[in-house]
C-alpha cells in the first residue's frame, strides 16, 4: 500500500533510501492523467509542450510515446485502432 507525502505526492516503499537519487517533484508542476479503454490503460504525463503517453495494454506490453499536446487525443486513437 503506497502512503501520501504531507504534498499529496504518492511514496513507495525504501523511497526514503535511494542513494544518489534526487527528487524534483514539485506538486504545482505535476499533472497526471489516466484513462482507459476496455484492456487498455493509458497514463498521461505533461511537460511543458509535450506529453509523455505510457499505454499497457493489459497483457503485459508497454508502449511508450511522446505526443506533442495538440496530437494528445489523436495518438490515444491511434494506439487505440492499433492494439
């Protein structure tokens, strides 16, 4: 079970270890989205201009993508006719 930070940022167990790692979240920065489509789940990550697309397909294979923000809807679509 994932605890929340005093922020709302979910943690994972042996966060607070991870030696040589450095954490930039920021809350006010952070915009994640997930939806999904029968099997498939697609977590959306923002950056400025860009979106990071991460579409599992429920049987075990990942895709990774990178949208600009106007192709965000369009790739969803794609992935979608395709898997």
């Amino acid at each position: 079970m994932n605890d929340i930070d005093p922020y709302g940022l979910p943690t994972f167990p042996g966060e607070d270890v991870l030696d040589g790692w450095i954490d930039h979240s920021e809350i006010q920065l952070r915009d994640v989205r997930v939806f999904t489509r029968g099997s498939l789940t697609a977590t959306l990550i923002s950056h400025p201009g860009v979106w990071d697309v991460i579409v599992s397909d429920g049987a075990g294979n990942v895709e990774l993508l990178v949208a600009d923000v106007e192709d965000v809807a369009p790739t969803l679509y794609e992935v979608a006719r395709r898997l």
